[in-house]
C-alpha cells in the first residue's frame, strides 16, 4: 500500500497502553485504513504533530492522563479530528462527558469487532464528507468581482453576469431608461435595485410598482396619482408613484401587462417628463428615472398589438437579459453557499453546507423558477437538515427526483419497468446518502445483500460523490 493510497482511506491513530489491544485493533481495520499506533497521550500528542489523523480512538483507562482528558488536546490540535472514546461497560457518566467535550461516539470494552469496523467507517465517512463540504468552500473563496460575492446582492461569475454587472456601472449615473428582461426568478428585480444603487439617486427614494399585481381600475391612479374628487372614492389628493419616485427610480414590474390606454400615458411621461394626475387640469413636472422589467417577449407582444411599439422603443433604450439559472450552473455552488449562510443565520440554524451528492443534484437540475425556486430549495433544506451538512433527502422532491416528475408530468404512459427503475435508483442513492454512503449498512436497510447494491451502483454508473475514484464503494 503506497502512502497516497494510505492517505485517501484515512488514517486512525489507536491510543491504548495494552499492545494487544492495539494490535487486535489494527487486525479489524486492517486493509481499510492506515493503523497508527500510541501507548500514551503524550505519544499520542507527537504522532498528531507530525501525522495527518482522520480518528483518533482513545482508550480512557491508562496509566498517566486518561482518554477523557486527552480528548481536549486533540480537539485542540485540530478541531475536525473525529474522536472516539473506549470506556468501561458500566461507565457511562464517562462517555456522556466525553460527547460533550466533543467525541464523536464512544465504544465499550470490551470491543465487538463489527462496533468498531462500523464505527470506524462511520468517523471516516464523516471527515470525508466534512472535507468535501471545506473543499467547496475554499473552491468558493477566492475572490473575484467585489471579493466574490458578485455584485450590489447578486450572486454569480458567468460572463453573462460579469457583462451586465458592467452594464449597470456603465449605465447608472445616466438618466436612460432601462428595460430588464429574463425568466420568472432570474433576479430582473435585483439588477432594478443595483442600478438605482450605483446611481447618483441612490439616497432618493427606489419606488417599486407591480403592474401585473394591481387592479385594472386603479392602475392609473397609482401611477399618476388622483386629485380629491376625481371619482367616487377620491376623497383626498393622492400622490401617484411617479412623484413619490421624484428625484429617485421608478421600477415598473410586468409592464408588459399595461394596458394599452395607459401605455400612451406612460409614454408622454417618459418623453416629456410630465403626468396628469388623475382629475387634474394640468400637468406636473416629475423627474423619476424608469427601470422597467418583463418576462414576456415585449418584441411579440409588439407585434401582436398589444404593446405599442414607440413606447417599446423608448423603454428599450438600453435591454439587460438576465439568463435562466440553467445557463450558469457553474454559479449554482457560489448561490446555494450564500443562501445557505443567509437562511442558517436568518433561522437561527447551524447549517455550514451541503453533502457532495445533494450539491451534485442542485447543478444538474434545472430550475423552471431560476433563482428563486434554488433560493426557496435551499431555505426548506437548511429548516429540515438533520445536522450540519445538507443532504438529498432535505431537498424536494421536484428537485431530487427531477426524472420521475419530468417523466411523469409529461408521460404517464411511462412503461411501468422504467418507471421502477427510476424510482429504484433514486431510493437507493437516497438512503446511501442517509448513512453517509457506508454500503454495509445501506444493504441492511434496504434488506439485500452489500454486493447487490455495489453491483447496482456500478450498473447505473454511480461512484460515491466525496470519493472521486469510488474507492469506498467497493468497502
Ligand atoms: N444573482 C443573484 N444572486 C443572489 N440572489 C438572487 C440573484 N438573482 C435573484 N436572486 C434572488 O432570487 C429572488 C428572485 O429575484 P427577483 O425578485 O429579482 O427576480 P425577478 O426576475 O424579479 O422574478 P419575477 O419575474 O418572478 O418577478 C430574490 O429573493 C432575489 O434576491
Ligand atoms: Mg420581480
């Protein structure tokens, strides 16, 4: 066994002041780990300066300091090493202290050989899987535009992003009107707010209206306000929103969905800067700089007449298309790592990441509802994980088993063989995930033998996600 090789499988320093325990121990893990071994503490201490230790198994009765005081030290040494304390049969109060000075689990002596060979494998899995979840992180660090964290709020490097990220510095200090474009969720709302942002108004006031969200009948005097009298109801002047934007942005959400009266309106006000309010006998000077945005194809609507093509015209003055999720999925790491820091903080929860195989199926999926529908996943996951690292099965299902809801919603005539072996597939990888990938015990819960789950996991391709080459399937 080459040391690399070593090194992979993980490493168990085995401290215990009997050389024949030590040696029985290292006999069971022989062949999936590399064995070091201490008869102290102190020794202990000197072969994790100069060894990388993934489990350190800690005898408590030896002579000199015992386990449940040399624990602090390694945890001091390095926090993430999986600590696993063997105590006495009756001596619980001992292992409860020690789970509270941050072993992992506690064995009792004497050892069973399956305890130790399942518990071993567990703390392995459990760094592995903890190094995963660093890795990403550190891959996520580095910086890039505004130290990595995108820019004004918005996540993401694609060059797509990049370009409309310089797009909007170049634009916001000008008073043009801008109109955003792109799929439900891409963040049309986000680019609004960063121009305003990065403009000159930025202190004035960020006046949003949803077209779409008002009723017909009172678009108007939301928009250009009413005088006292103007209709049944008027009873007092109302400010519309373009004055209350006065001097700041005004973002017109869906205006596709104006009416075609209104759309005249809006137009005069865009050219000459000037409305009526609703009831009013003449007209005022307002200064709002209009960002508007649409998730409709405005160009079609144009030509199917209900979009008049001048105001078309003088709205798209300069266009941001913002692209679906499903275009850059290479920034799907950096957003699930933001909403995942955001939700655990916003929920009080202690969530720090995702397991490999639940990242690997957030890239692949594809995101009708962009980054909206990512950003709700992920809020749903953070408040159901079980522990510190989001897993498949914390995510819904619409994501996790994309195939079944795809195939299903669009062909129930799905022959009842494949749909089986979809949904077999799907089951069997999610309870791999739930034991963190420790085939043994998955084989248990499913009630077939190891080698038929090996067997059908190289038959659909699949290798362990935390382990590259898939060695630790074939345990
Ligand atoms: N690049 C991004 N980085 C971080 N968060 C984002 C990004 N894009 C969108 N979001 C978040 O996703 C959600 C939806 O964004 P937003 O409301 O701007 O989308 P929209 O395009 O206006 O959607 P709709 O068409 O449905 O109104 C918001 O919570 C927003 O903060
Ligand atoms: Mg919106």
């Amino acid at each position: 066994m080459t040391d690399t090789t070593a090194t992979r499988r993980g490493t168990v320093l085995v401290v215990d002041d009997e050389a024949g325990v030590r040696a029985s121990i290292r006999a069971i893990l022989d062949g999936t780990c590399e064995v070091l071994e201490a008869p102290s503490g102190t020794a202990a201490l000197e072969l994790l300066r100069a060894n990388d230790v993934d489990v350190v198994m800690l005898d408590q009765r030896m002579p000199g300091e015992a386990g449940i005081d040399i624990l602090p030290k390694v945890k001091a040494h390095d926090e993430s090493i999986v600590v696993v304390l063997a105590t006495a049969v009756h001596d619980v109060r001992t292992a409860v202290e020690a789970l509270r000075r941050g072993a992992y689990d506690y064995l009792t002596k004497p050892f069973d050989v399956d305890d130790i060979f399942g518990l071993v494998q567990r703390a392995l899995e459990k760094r592995a899987l903890e190094d995963e979840v660093i890795r990403l992180r550190s891959a996520l660090a580095p910086a890039g535009l505004h130290s990595g964290q995108g820019f004004e709020g918005m996540i993401g490097r694609h060059s797509d992003m990049v370009r409309i990220y310089q797009l909007i510095t170049q634009i916001a200090p000008t008073p043009t009107t801008v109109l955003i474009t792109g799929e439900s969720g891409t963040g049309k709302e986000l680019v609004a707010r960063a121009i305003h942002n990065e403009s000159g108004r930025r202190t004035q006031p960020f006046v949003a209206v949803n077209v779409a969200a008002l009723p017909e009948t009172l678009i108007e005097s939301e928009l250009f306000g009413h005088e006292k009298g103007a209709f049944t109801g008027a009873h007092a002047r109302k400010l519309g929103k373009f004055e209350l934007a006065h001097g700041g942005t005004l973002f017109l959400d869906e205006i596709g969905s104006l009416r075609l009266d209104l759309q005249a309106k809006l137009l005069r006000a865009l050219q000459q800067r000037e409305i009526e309010r609703v009831g009013g006998v003449r007209p005022l000077t307002v200064d709002a700089r209009v960002v508007a945005a649409t998730n409709i194809n405005l160009r079609q609507a144009v030509r199917e007449k209900t979009f008049r093509e001048d105001l078309f015209y003088r709205l798209n003055v300069v266009p941001i298309t913002l692209p679906p999720l499903r275009e850059r999925r290479d920034d799907i790491p950096t957003l699930v790592e933001h909403f995942v820091r955001k939700v655990a903080r916003e929920c009080h929860r202690d969530v720090r990441g995702v397991s490999a195989g639940a990242l690997d199926v957030l890239v692949r999926y594809d995101w009708p509802g962009n980054v909206r529908e990512l950003e709700n996943a992920i809020h749903r996951a953070v408040v159901l994980a079980g522990g510190p690292v989001i897993q498949l099965q914390d995510l819904p299902l619409d994501v996790a088993l994309p195939e079944t809801r795809s195939r299903l919603a669009e062909d129930t005539g799905l022959p009842l063989r494949e749909a089986c072996d979809q949904f077999e597939r799907q089951y069997v990888l999610r309870v791999l995930e739930r034991v963190g990938w420790n085939v043994s015990r998955a084989a248990r819960m499913l009630g077939v033998h190891r080698n038929t789950v090996l067997a059908k996991l190289s038959g659909w391709g699949v290798r362990r996600p935390a382990d590259p080459e898939g060695r630790s399937v074939s345990l």
